[in-house]
C-alpha cells in the first residue's frame, strides 16, 4: 500500500522533490489553473500560507491544463503569473495532468484515497486535498470551497 511519502515531483526549476520533506507537516495539495474563475483563490490560499507555515502547514500548488485550457502557458510563465499577480511564496510544481492515463501518480493516488461527490476524477481546478501529519488525505474540498473555509480544518489538523 502506498503512501503520501511514496511520491516524488518536480518544481518549477526542475529540481525533484520527494514528499517525504513533507513529513510531520499538515498538506494541502491543489490543482491550480492561471485563467480560471477560482484563479482569485491563489490569494486566499497565500494567506493561508502565510499565517500557518511557520505552524506546520505547507501548500503544494500543481498547475493543469485539462479543464477548458486554463493554464495553457509554459511552467516559467505559470510561476511568473502567480508570483507577479498573487504574490504566491507557497511551492508550485511543475503543470501536471490529475485525471487521465497520463495523470500524475500523486494525483490518482489521491483520487483513491479520497473521492469526490459521484466518483474520484477531479472535476475542475482548485480542488483541494488536506493531509494531517502523517500523510493521511483527512478531506478533499470542491473547487468552489474558498481558502477561508478550510481554516478550522487546518487548525484542528495543527493542533
């Protein structure tokens, strides 16, 4: 049986990084998309970043282009966009198909252990994955769930 720390992915820059940096820490994964009308949820996930990181919360941002086209751009252009328009400090990893035969082993993995309303597939950008601290998937969050709402989730999960 495979577990969150099983997995690895790749950074903007290219540089591998394996889950495992993430352990003892509580995670939210989401799938992000540049031109999409939850887009503005970059912001509220950067406040999220910004009051509980130094808590133990980490955000894992992964671009994907398999909803309407809404992050067509390169990974550099991706990363640019979020930085210069959202200020996004959290760590963005390299865009990723999440449903699919091509989808990222993390991503299946996830829609596994945790479905969504009528199936696993992941319906469009900003669904979002919480893990606790011992990489457990505790709760998956339609993308029309704003950042904020996820705040006493993430404090109970911190502890």
């Amino acid at each position: 049986m495979r577990s969150f720390y099983d997995f690895s992915a790749l950074k903007m820059n290219g540089q591998k990084v394996s889950m495992k940096e993430y352990k003892g820490k509580v995670v939210l994964i989401v799938n992000t998309a540049s031109k999409c009308g939850f887009t503005p949820q970059f912001e509220g996930l950067e406040k999220l970043y910004e009051d509980y990181h130094e808590k133990g919360l980490e955000i894992l941002g992964f671009p994907c282009n398999q909803f309407a086209n809404q992050d067509d751009g390169t990974n550099s252009e991706i990363e640019e966009f979020c930085k210069v328009n959202y200020g996004v400090t959290f760590t963005m990893f390299q865009k990723i198909d999440v449903n699919g035969e091509k989808a990222h082993p993390l991503y299946q993995w996830l829609r596994e252990e945790k479905h969504g309303l009528l199936s696993d597939k992941i319906k469009w950008n900003f669904t979002k994955f919480l893990l606790d601290r011992d990489g457990e998937v505790v709760a998956r969050f339609a993308p029309a769930t704003e950042p904020e709402k996820l705040i006493e989730s993430i404090e109970n999960l911190l502890g």
